[in-house]
C-alpha cells in the first residue's frame, strides 16, 4: 500500500491532545487516514455499517458523532432514520430506541 499523506483528520487530537497520544495517532492516523480511506467501500456505505455496529452494541456516545458524519458522506436523515428502525429488530428493542433518541435529538437541534 502506498504511503499515505493523511486526510489531515484531526478528531483524536482534538478529543485527547496529549493526553492519550497512542489513541490520537490510531484514530487520526490508522482508523480515519487508512481504513476510511480505502477504496473497498465508499464513505456512505462506512457510515452505514458504522451507525449498525454502534447501534446494535448500544454506543450511543460515538453514534452521536457517526450520524452526524454518516450525513457528511451523503446520508439522508430519512435514510440513517428508516436504518436505526430496521436494525431495531435485529439488534434489540432497547438499542434502537436509544440510537432512534441520538439521532432524534441530533436531528432536532436543526430543525
């Protein structure tokens, strides 16, 4: 794999500055410089399976960034909505009702 020169992706720096140096550089540089950034599956579908797998383990904590991002890579609020209600029957009741109040509040504070 080539060398890559980084997104400029600054969110572990920004979370933890020095004080979590080895989770700033896995975040920036290996989970958002890298892995977001290989060519296998677009942005979009990343933010789809990201919003499943946070919902479906109830980190209702990093979905609140992930559906935000999710929109960012061309997500549509119906979408992430119409997502959260079919991973409800999947992934527990409970956990869909949680990631349905994160996003309904995320939601809510633009519109």
């Amino acid at each position: 794999m080539p060398e890559n020169t980084g997104t400029g992706w600054t969110g572990g720096q920004n979370a933890f500055g020095d004080f979590a140096p080895g989770l700033v550089h896995y975040t920036d540089k290996v989970l958002f410089d890298e892995v977001w950034e290989r060519p296998g599956l677009s942005k979009r579908d990343r933010s789809l399976l990201t919003v499943a797998a946070l919902t479906a383990t109830g980190k209702t904590d990093q979905l609140t960034f992930h559906l935000d991002y999710a929109r960012q890579n061309g997500v549509t609020e119906d979408e992430l909505k119409e997502a959260i209600l079919h991973l409800a029957f999947y992934t527990g009741w409970p956990n869909g009702m949680s990631a349905m109040t994160v996003a309904k509040n995320i939601f809510a504070k633009e519109n």
